[in-house]
C-alpha cells in the first residue's frame, strides 16, 4: 500500500518536491495543494479536509503556510515544514552579488530574525558594524501580510536604505522581479525537501509500531529574575507571552500532540513517545528550552512523564515539572516512574549563548546611534502599542516621557544613521515653523 503525503504551499515548490518524490522515493503517492498567498488559504483548507483522512504525512513547503492552516484546521498525522536557516540565506546573498553586483551589506531580508542574520555575516567575516539589514517582519496572523511583506520591501529599496531585497515568499519574489526590484528567493535545497519526507516517513512507521505508548510533557513558563528589569510595559509582557505560546504549539504539531493550554504560564502536551523521541533525537535536543531562554526574558521548566495510560504519564511529567522548577527552571526531567527520573536536560546551545533580553537589532541600533538600549527599547514598545510609525517631536517626547529638546536630539541622532526618516511637515499653529514629522524605520 502506498504511503500518502500531502504537499502544501507555493505551485512551483509543490511542484518541486512532487518530482523529488518520483525520483528519490517509491510506493509514495503525492496529493497536491496550492496555495500561492494569504488570500489561497481558505480554499487550500478545504482541499486538505477533503483529503486529510486519507494521509499518512503532510509536509508544507514553508514555514507561513504551515502555521496558516495549522491554525484553521486540526492535523491528525504527522506534519513537517521545511524550514530554511542562515546557510540558505548565505546562499541568497552570494546570488545577490553575482547577478545583480549589490551591496549585499544593505538587503532587506524576511522570515530570519537580526541575530541569525549578523550570525551569517559573521561567518563570512563580515564585522557587524559593516552591514546595515532592513527586517521585514512577517505576521501570519494579519490579513494580506504578503502584501504588507511586498510593500515594505519595496520602501527599503526605494529610500536608500537597502540595495537588493532578500525574500522567503515566493510570491513577494516574483512581484518585485515584476516590478524590477533586485530580489533573490531564498529557498530551501532539494536535500532538506528529502530530510523531511524521510522524518515524516520515519515517525510514521514507528508511530504504527508503538501506538500506545503514551508521553506527557508539562511546561511551566517562570519571568527570570532579572524580569522586571527589561519589562516596563504591560505590553512587551504580553508580546513575550504570545511569543512563547507560539513556540509551544509549533513544537506540540511536531511532535503530533495534543496541546492543553491551562494558563499563559501552564501547558500540558499529550502525545505518542516516539514521536516525541524522534523530534528531541532521544532528549539530545530540546530546542524549545534554548528559543525561549535566549529570546524572551522567562525560562520554561519541563517534564516529560511517561506512563501505560494517560493519567499516569501526566502524573510523572508534574513530578519533572516541579524538580525543574524547583532547580530555576530552563531544564527538564524525564520522569518514567516516581523512583527513575533522569535529568537535568540543559541543551549546550542553552548555557553558551548570551540571553538575548533585548532584541539584537535594538541592541545594534543603540550601539550605532549612540543612544541609550533603553531608549531605542521605548520606541520600538511605542510603534507596537500604537500601531503607527509617524509622530512629531511633541508626540515622541510625550509618549516616551522626555523633554521635547531630549526627544529632537534622539530624532537627530536615529535620523543620522538612517533609522528615521522625515515624511513630512504639520502646522500645529498659525505662527511660528512647521513641526517635522517623522518616521520611524526600524
């Protein structure tokens, strides 16, 4: 009987990974759904209800697609993405200077945070105070982000500030090829296409062998001690939280389990053990513990329980739960029974990485424009609770509690380094000189 995958994303990579399968696998029959952009996703939900009962895997071609229908409708076998890192992103910038001779020290990039990013330039010994990256932000869960993702790629080109546009949508790239911007897709190669359908393979047969063995994991998310330090608004809190609960249910659908959420701060994970062995390599790697640690300002205490029913295993994950956070947290304990628990699991990249408390590109910008963190930090909070990216001297010093002289001194300084523009002028009265109003470009 053949094995039945699903391939879920842009036309031209479903496409892609169907002649990989022809190639690279047998007895494998591949059910195709398009979905080109944000606008394509309520029909290739409806493919995939149509024909989810009949698969055995399910891969998506990117990592937007996946989290766009994961959250319309419910998986039932094991799902990956392929994802792509800062090797493919290196890739892109070579690319960049071959075909189109950019600077590739200006590009406007999406998909990859600014510490991956400096991390690839450094690898191609590249200092940090050479390279200025544009990030575009991407956000799946707002309507039309392709557009918003195409819009602002575009304005990094047009204002100087980048001088070749480096994309992970598919889409965004051939708009702006159509529009005769420099652009260079980055996609993932045919070898991580393969690695995924043989770990989709893989916990497929072995999810048959061993379907009843039950694991529970139990999360406690702990502010670290120096929280409140970094923490001054509600706000940024609340962006931590909705980060970390994003991180857990991506890491719940690949280990195929079920996610009980008891609180912003408590998560329950039911799932097969050997879904969840082959997704940590035996415990060797628990990514989650490190995403957390190193980009918000909380830690995660884990326990993984392991038990002959549901109730038991939850019981023996409390148990590793508590010994984890009673040691700090940022580790877990495997608990097989009360009397044969092991641990603690820290994961190397956990205790040699610097906690990134602060956003490494707010870091940057401090560092460039001479500001203090905590300045760039209060603006940064200032264009996400409003929404808006404009304001005048008057309406920055007020917002962020400065004097309106402090806050044209700051507007200087930023606008120096080319992380505010001017966008215009406003008379507040009939006398007197326009007051600026400026952007914010960060």
């Amino acid at each position: 009987m053949n094995f039945k995958l699903a391939v879920i994303g842009h036309a031209s990579s479903v496409e892609e990974i169907e002649e990989i399968v022809k190639h690279k696998f047998t007895n494998m029959d591949v059910f195709k759904i398009e979905c080109n952009d944000d606008e394509d996703v309520e029909h290739a939900v409806a493919e995939l209800k149509k024909i989810i009962n009949q698969c055995n895997g399910i891969l998506y071609t990117r990592k937007e697609p996946y989290k766009l229908l994961s959250s319309r409708i419910e998986h039932n076998v094991t799902v990956r993405y392929a994802d792509i890192d800062t090797s493919n992103f290196i890739h892109s910038l070579l690319r960049a200077s071959f075909h189109f001779d950019a600077d590739i020290t200006r590009v406007s990039v999406d998909t990859l945070d600014y510490a991956s990013i400096i991390r690839a330039y450094h690898s191609l010994g590249i200092p940090t105070e050479s390279v200025s990256p544009q990030i575009v932000p991407i956000d799946t869960n707002s309507s039309h982000f392709v557009q918003r993702a195409q819009e602002e790629h575009i304005k990094n080109v047009q204002s100087g500030l980048s001088d070749v546009c480096t994309t992970n949508i598919r889409q965004v790239s051939e708009y702006l090829t159509e529009k005769n911007i420099p652009c260079v897709l980055i996609a993932p190669s045919a070898e991580t296409y393969i690695y995924e359908i043989r770990r989709i393979l893989l916990s497929h047969k072995l999810r048959k062998l061993n379907e009843n063995n039950i694991a529970c994991v139990s999360i406690s998310v702990s502010p670290r001690d120096n929280f409140y330090v970094f923490h001054h608004t509600v706000l940024q809190e609340v962006l931590d939280l909705n980060k970390i609960a994003e991180t857990i249910a991506i890491f719940a659908q690949k280990i195929d389990g079920a996610l009980i959420t008891l609180s912003n701060m408590e998560y329950i994970l039911m799932c097969n053990s050997s879904n969840l062995e082959i997704t940590t390599e035996n415990f060797a790697r628990l990514d989650i513990l490190t995403s957390v640690y190193t980009n918000t300002a909380h830690v995660l205490s884990i326990g993984i329980g392991y038990g002959d029913t549901a109730k038991i295993a939850k019981a023996n994950a409390v148990v590793g739960m508590h010994q984890s956070k009673m040691e700090g947290g940022n580790r877990a304990y495997v608990v097989y029974s009360p009397d044969d628990m092991f641990g603690p699991i820290e994961p190397n990249e956990t205790n040699n990485r610097k906690p990134n408390i602060f956003d490494s590109q707010l870091e940057q910008i401090a560092e460039t424009s001479g500001l203090s963190v905590n300045t760039v930090f209060k603006i940064d909070c200032l264009v996400k609770q409003k929404n808006k990216r404009n304001f005048t001297s008057i309406e920055l010093a007020k917002e962020i509690g400065v004097s309106v002289r402090t806050a044209n001194r700051i507007i200087v300084k930023l606008e120096q380094c080319g992380y505010i523009v001017e966008v215009g002028r406003h008379v507040i009265s009939e006398r007197g000189r326009p007051t600026r109003v400026v952007k914010v470009v960060f």
